[in-house]
C-alpha cells in the first residue's frame, strides 16, 4: 500500500491551482435508479431516499462552493478562511459516493468460485468453469455499472514486468552441466520446470524453452501484444462476451500449435475486470473477485494477488464438498483469510461450502450417523448431511478463529459462519428449490452490506456538510460575535493536555504486544530448524524439487504455482511469532468499548472528550451567536478523526508484515546464493546454502532484528497520529477563534443554502425512521405469504 497517503476528511487542505477548479458532473435521475434494480422494493425505497440525501447535499455544496468562488474571484489575496472552507467543500463535492465492497471468493482450482458467481449474476456459463481445461490463475473481478454494454477488460504485465519473470523463467531453464539419467527425469519432472516450459511454449512456440534470455527478448511472440497493454471486448449480450473472453482465462495443456491468438498471449495477463450492465442480481458498488488460492510466480501478479485478498472486506473461503474436512491446501486457505483480517480491511470470512447436490445415497445412508428419522429421499439426505456439515465446520471455523483473533472480533459473532450451495441445482432444481440451494441467501447478504454502508456513507457525508454550511453562513456574522469566543484559549490548552494523554494511551496499546512478541521470538528460535526442515523436505524426496527450490531462492523464499501448495519460508520461520502475537495485533487495531488495548475506540473517546469540552464551554460562556462556530468544531472534529481510522487501518498491513518483511531482507544474501547452485547433487547443495545462512542469521539475532522493526513500525505510527491530530486541529482551532486579523471576508449571501442543508439534516432520522417502517410490514407480509413448492421426491 502506498505509505505516503494522508487520511481523508481531515481538517484544513493545502490551497492549489485546483481552488476554482469546477467541481465533476452529477449522476443522471436515469443512471442513479439503475443502480437500485438488484434490490426488493423495500430496499430500493431506502436506497433511493439516502441517494436523494446525498444528491441534494451535493447540489447544496455545489451552489454554496459557486458562491465562495464568485465572491473572492477577483481579489488579489484569499483570506486563510476563505481558502479553508473553499478547499472543505471541494473535497466532500468530490467525494466518491461509495467505495466499492470487494468480497473475495478464495479457493483452489476447481473449487467452484467461477459456477458460484455465474449463479449470483444469474448468468449460467459466464465465466468459463475448471473442467479439463486449466483456468488461469490470474484474478477477475466481476461489478456491474452503468454501462449499455457488457464490458472485459483484460490487463497485461508491462513490459518490464513480463521481462523481469521472463528471465526467472530462463534462469530455472538453464542446465549449466550434463545430469545423468536419474537427475534428468526429477528436472523434467520438476513442477517449477514443467509450468516455465509451458508458459514459454504458449507465448513463443514450441522450442522456446531451449532459448536464452536474450534470444526470447529477440524473438516475437504468437499473440498480438496492444501496445497500452490492456485488452478490452464488448458485447450485447452476457454469451457474446462470455465467448470472447473464454480463450483468455481458459487454456489446455496439450495441441499448443492450435491454440487461439488470444490464449497465446495469457501468460502476460495480470488481472482481468468484467462488467455487467444495469445487473438486476449484482448491485453497483459490488465487486466480486475470483481470487485463486496460490498466488503467482510474477512477482506483480503475486503483489496484486496479496493486496487483492487485503482490500476485500468479505472472503468467502470457497471449499468443494468433497474436500471441506480438511488438507493443507483448505488450511492454507483458511490461514490466509485470518491473516487478511489482521493486516487488511476484512471484517467478515465465511466458509462457502459448494457442490452439496453431490451425495451417494447408498454410502451416506451406510455411513449415517445423526437422526432417528428414515431418509425417504436424495434430497432429504442432502438436506440433512448440509445441516450437519453446517453445525460441524461452524463449530471448528469459530474455533480457529477464536485461537487467532480477540475474543470479541466482529466476525466471531456472525449468525452465518458457513453456507451450504449448489449452483447447478439452482439452474436444475431437480433436488433442492432455489432458496435451499443458498445462493439467494448470499445474495440478500451482499445487499445488507451494501445497504448498511450507503446509510452510514450518506448520514456521515450530510453530518459533515452540514457542520461546513454552518460555519459558511457565520463567516457573514463576525463583527456580532462577543468577545467570549475567546474562551477558545481554555480549549486549546484543554486540546494539548488531551493529546499528551493520547499519545500515553498509544503507548499503553502498543504496549500489549511486548510480551507476546518476545515470547514469538524465543519460540521462533527454538523451532526454526524444525520448521525450515519440512518446508525443505518433499514426500517424494529430491525428485521434481530441484527447480522448485531454485524457484524458491530467486524470488527471496517464496514460491507460488498453479499446481503447488504456495511456499513461503520466511513466513513459515516467523509463524511462531505470528500465533503468540496474533490476538493481541487484532485486539489493537479493532472497534468497541475504549477498553485494554484497542486503540480506535481510545481516539473514538478522545474525539467525544473534545466534543463534550466545546458543548461545556458553549453552556458556561453563554454562547448566543457562537452557537454556528460551536457546531462546526464539533462537526470538524469527527471529519478529521474519522478519517484518523482510515489513516490507522491503512498503516497496519506495513506493520503486520514487517517481522516477514525484516526476516526476507536479511535471509536475502543466502537465498541469492541458493540461487546460483547448479549441476550435480544441485537440490542438496542449495538446502545446505538455505540451512547454514538462516542459522548463521539466527545466531546474529535474526528474529530480535524484526522485533525491534516491529517496534519501530508502531512507534511511527503513533508518531503519524500524533502529528496529524496536532496539526489539523491547531489549524482548525486558529481559524474559528480568528476575529478581524484579514483571516476573513464578507461573503456571498448563503442563507438560503443554509436551511436547505438543514432540512437535508432534519430529514436523515425521517429517512431511517421510514426504513424500520418498512421493513416491518415487509416481515409481516412474508409471514403471511405460502410457502414455496419443494422439488419432488427422488
């Protein structure tokens, strides 16, 4: 993530040429009511009162901002309060409306997450589904907009990217000595050899895996390249363009001299993004992401796939039925999600149990160990072995959650941990009816999220424009103002005793973490040797390992292919520190009660002590005309710390990952070692390069290295928040408590603007006083209303 961005709605946004920039267009009346389709009627009524809200809002800023600018037009210097409010409202005039909610399906090849989205977009063969053919393993990402027309656009590494693996791939390729016969059959069994010869053949033709780095430079590849390097097809209809973008994201493995233009060219391909028209199943704001379930040798398409899995807020961990009890692929899957909810913005994993319709009737029955009730039926037997699964992968999903997240984490009290669906029988409904095959249960799922989002986004965004309206119309009122304002002193003193306080609270937080990172580290030390041993250790000894291996040392310890488990040992020698520091990482950075060590809630509190001292001062000074000023500090104050928790949750990956981080930069010099070993006995050589350098690292204080990088990487942020509170709310203060230094002007007339906004703020408690409303006489219509017809027995 980019570490140089500020947090958004902060207070006081530096003056730029952009100041009489004119603010972007409005949405249409006809493309806002398209975004609404995927809801039921009572939803859509909701959504569309907020997005009236919010256009309103926007209209009212827009008309306030056009104001400002006509009236400081022509002047030779703009007053500092001037600019301050001019900037404010530019920034929430631009606001984006809604950050989209990425839910990331997570799951091996064949799993069922291409069949799982084609069932929630409603359309059957969409996204072409794992059979003999190999999908890729790039990510695709599937929205829906406003658009006419469906919509792919197909994303290639650049041209330095696609250089950089070409030359890993040459690298593994290379034999700089004769094998004997027993070393030649493990290297052409070798998994990391067989994908480098396959992805070389495809771009270049057959012989190409014999070529060196600069003759395959030279050489020019079998699919046309766009120089922009990104591909797009559109289409009217969803078959059009699911035929297009088939040889894209699908290829085989054999009869290479017939493939398509267009699968010659997938191994450049990075990510692929499709959109839907006007979805009446996908709301816009939506993304669904096909994330497979190993990463990727490029070492782009690898960062894309960790970041991809950190910005989705949802991960359904998508599991076949058939291997749901366990295997280590499952468990890495599992391992990866929590791990995404300690250094990303997750806050919900469910485990998406698929292709349930599959069962053996006479084996289950054989085997049946629940109920006293015959099974008359398939489907009653499938019914009752999905509810099993159910209570049974609840209980060890919770389970594994608790041991690596606090007590109190928001996933942890999730009614629906696990999902039981069937795609083709929600095509078929030969067995099950729709609402039994779960995919309407995922699909009112995605709708909540999004619902609830809009109204939080929107009464914040009316909140905060409303606290600008007010201090915009007292700007015209200063010479009435009395002289108590300048109780303000009293404020700013009271400001830096609370922020003294805060940092203090910082340290107590971050102080938690202490121990249980000394102990991961002792833990780490005393295990490392055991742990590096099974990663380096193949069932099948040597054979087909060697290239892997060599793979694994050329890009600093990690290895991920579509055909291997992902190999990481600079993560696997610091997961011991991981499992001691894991609930107490998540207990920091978490929401609730202003308790132990969650630092959010403590700058929640901080933020309300602010609140509450400018409402005290207001009473005790008698405030009459300040009664605008008051409000706007208020208003200003949850702006600036609001964004303060975005600033926090985008700084924690950096410091989640900085223990694998330290421990890769120092393993570094021993892996490009590794790396250059070739010939005989090649496998053992590099095992024995990997096993003396990190003990020889260890020895030097490897692992107390990355505590202390750890450490540091707290330090600075609580030094981050620190400044940025300082700063924000100093220039805040100094501009409200400002009287006739020329930090002022008289303004254009926005009175009218005023009340307008007003209303607007009256009108978000009738807004959702009309949606409990609703969704009362929705429950009430649906108890009332016949049950569905079930499928026959079978």
């Amino acid at each position: 993530m980019e570490e140089t961005e500020d947090f958004v709605g902060q207070g006081p946004h530096p003056v730029d040429d952009d100041l009489f920039k004119e603010p972007m267009k409005k949405r249409r009346r006809s493309d806002r009511d398209q975004r609404f389709r995927a809801f039921p009627s009572v939803e859509q009524s909701a959504l569309k009162e907020y997005e009236k809200l919010e256009s309103r809002t926007r209209r009212v800023l827009s008309n306030t901002y056009q104001k400002l600018i006509h009236s400081v037009f022509l002047d030779d210097s703009i007053p500092n309060g001037v600019k301050y409010l001019i900037n404010r409202l530019l920034a929430l005039i631009e606001k984006p409306s809604l950050d989209p909610i990425y839910i990331g399906l997570f799951g091996s090849t064949g799993a069922g997450k291409s069949s799982l989205i084609n069932a929630i977009i409603q359309q059957a063969m969409f996204l072409p589904v794992s059979g003999e053919s190999i999908c890729t393993s790039c990510i695709v990402q599937v929205s829906s907009g406003c658009c006419e027309q469906y919509e792919a656009k197909i994303h290639l590494l650049s041209d330095q990217e696609w250089k950089e693996e070409l030359k890993n791939l040459t690298k593994l390729l290379h034999r700089t000595e004769e094998l004997d016969r027993e070393e030649a059959d493990a290297w052409d069994r070798d998994d990391a050899v067989e994908e480098a010869i396959w992805k070389l053949q495809i771009l270049y033709g057959n012989g190409a895996e014999r070529k060196n780095y600069e003759e395959l430079l030279r050489a020019k590849p079998k699919g046309k390249i766009p120089t922009s390097r990104i591909i797009t097809l559109k289409a009217e209809e969803a078959e059009e363009l699911s035929v297009k973008l088939d040889p894209y994201i699908r290829t085989h493995r054999r009869d290479l001299d017939g493939e398509s233009a267009e699968t010659q060219i997938w191994p450049l391909i990075k990510h692929v993004e499709v959109t839907l028209p006007k979805s009446e199943m996908i709301p816009e704001g939506v993304v669904l992401v096909d994330i497979p379930g190993t990463g990727d040798f490029n070492s782009k398409r690898d960062e894309m796939w960790k970041k991809t899995i950190d910005k989705c807020s949802v991960i359904w961990l998508i599991s076949d039925i058939e291997r749901v009890s366990g295997g280590r692929a499952h468990e890495d899957l599992l391992n990866e999600s929590i791990k995404a909810c300690q250094r990303g913005f997750c806050r919900d994993v469910a485990l998406v149990v698929t292709k349930t319709d599959k069962l053996h009737l006479l084996e289950y029955l054989r085997e049946r160990k629940v109920g006293n009730q015959a099974i008359q039926s398939q489907r009653e037997a499938v019914l009752e072995r999905n509810e099993v699964i159910k209570l049974q992968r609840n209980g060890i999903l919770k389970e594994k959650l608790k041991r690596r997240l606090p007590a109190d984490s928001k996933v942890l009290e999730a009614s629906d941990l696990v999902y039981t669906v069937s795609a083709q029988e929600y095509w078929q409904q030969a067995l099950l009816t729709e609402e039994e095959t779960e995919i309407p249960k995922l699909r009112g799922y995605i709708r909540k999220r999004l619902l609830d989002k809009k109204r939080r986004m929107v009464t914040k965004y009316v909140t905060e424009a409303f606290g600008l309206l007010l201090l915009t119309d007292s700007f015209n009122c200063m010479e009435n103002l009395p002289n108590e304002f300048l109780h303000m002193s009293g404020l700013r003193r009271f400001v830096e005793e609370k922020i003294q306080l805060l940092e203090k609270v910082i340290d107590q937080c971050f102080a938690h973490i202490k121990e249980p990172l000394q102990e991961g580290v002792r833990n780490a030390k005393a295990s490392y040797r055991r742990i590096l041993g099974t990663c380096l250790v193949r069932s099948r000894g040597n054979q087909g390992f060697h290239q892997t291996l060599k793979a694994v040392c050329l890009k600093n310890g990690i290895y991920a292919s579509r055909t291997l488990a992902r190999i990481d040992l600079n993560e696997a020698i610091t997961q011991p520190i991981y499992d001691q520091i894991d609930p107490v990482f998540g207990g920091i950075f978490r929401a609730g009660k202003p308790t132990g060590s969650a630092l959010l809630p403590h700058v929640e509190a901080f933020k309300h002590s602010l609140q509450e001292k400018m409402m005290e001062i207001g009473i005790r000074s008698g405030w009459k005309y300040d009664s605008y000023k008051k409000s706007f500090l208020i208003q200003e104050i949850s702006a600036i710390l609001g964004g303060l928790e975005d600033y926090i949750l985008r700084k924690k990956r950096r410091i989640y990952e900085s223990l694998t981080t330290s421990v890769q930069s120092d393993l570094k010099p021993c892996y490009e070692e590794a790396a250059q070993i070739a010939g005989k006995k090649a496998c053992e050589r590099m095992k024995d390069v990997i096993r003396r350098g990190v003990d020889r690292q260890v020895a030097e204080g490897m692992f107390e290295r990355a505590e202390e990088r750890m450490q540091h990487q707290f330090q600075q942020l609580k030094n981050g928040i620190t400044e940025k509170v300082k700063g924000s709310i100093a220039t805040m203060l100094t501009l409200a408590s400002s009287q006739g230094d020329g930090l002022y002007k008289e303004l254009a007339d926005v009175k009218s603007e005023y009340k307008e906004m007003e209303k607007l703020h009256r009108g978000l408690r009738e807004v959702a006083e009309n949606a409990v409303l609703r969704r009362g006489m929705q429950d009430f219509l649906l108890k009332m209303s016949p049950s569905k017809v079930v499928p026959p027995k079978s």
